[in-house]
C-alpha cells in the first residue's frame, strides 16, 4: 500500500518502498522530497525503484503546477511529465535509487 505522511486523502502517494515528503517554502517553491526505503541488508543496498508513479493531492499543491525537475543526488537534473487532475498532480519518477527531490514549476 502506498505511504503519505498524514491526512485522508493522502496528501502524498509514491511507491510502497517510497517515503515522500512534501514542502512549500514561502517564496512559492513547491518541492517534494523522495526517499526510497527498500534496503537490502544481506548485500548492504537499496533497491532501485523503477517507475515510481507520484500523485501530490491538491490540498498542499494548491497551485497550478504545470512542470517539474528531478533532482538526484546521483543524476543529471531532468524534466518529469505533469498530469493534472481534480485530485492533484500526478507524475512518473523514472528511477529512484536512493533519494531525489521534485521541484514543481508553475
């Protein structure tokens, strides 16, 4: 079952393996940050994610992102596709290996 970190709907939705953890700074900068928790301790690593599918509910997300950057600490910055729904903002993370964070862009 999907994580989120409170509420009813969830505010955040990520992968099983994923915690996701939204913030909106006061200069309008919407970001949530990915954590992938699947860690293998026989071979001391974490399981990359693939395809991770994202929904941020439009009660913390309330404006009209249209873009979003993904930011791994192991990767190059790169743009995710934005769906938007009357429940929020969906999007695809194509890989997560250890943790990322998504800018969404108005």
């Amino acid at each position: 079952m999907p994580r989120s970190i409170a509420g009813d709907p969830r505010p955040v939705t990520a992968g099983e393996a994923i915690w996701a953890f939204p913030r909106e700074g006061k200069a309008g900068i919407a970001v949530a940050h990915l954590v992938n928790v699947d860690y293998e301790p026989a071979s001391d690593r974490v399981m990359p994610q693939r395809h991770v599918d994202v929904t941020l509910a439009r009660s913390i997300y309330a404006r009209g992102h249209t873009q979003a950057r993904l930011y791994s600490y192991d990767g190059e910055p790169s743009n995710l596709a934005v769906a938007q729904s009357a429940e929020g903002i969906s999007l695809r993370v194509p890989e997560l290996r250890q943790r990322a964070i998504i800018r969404l862009i108005p």
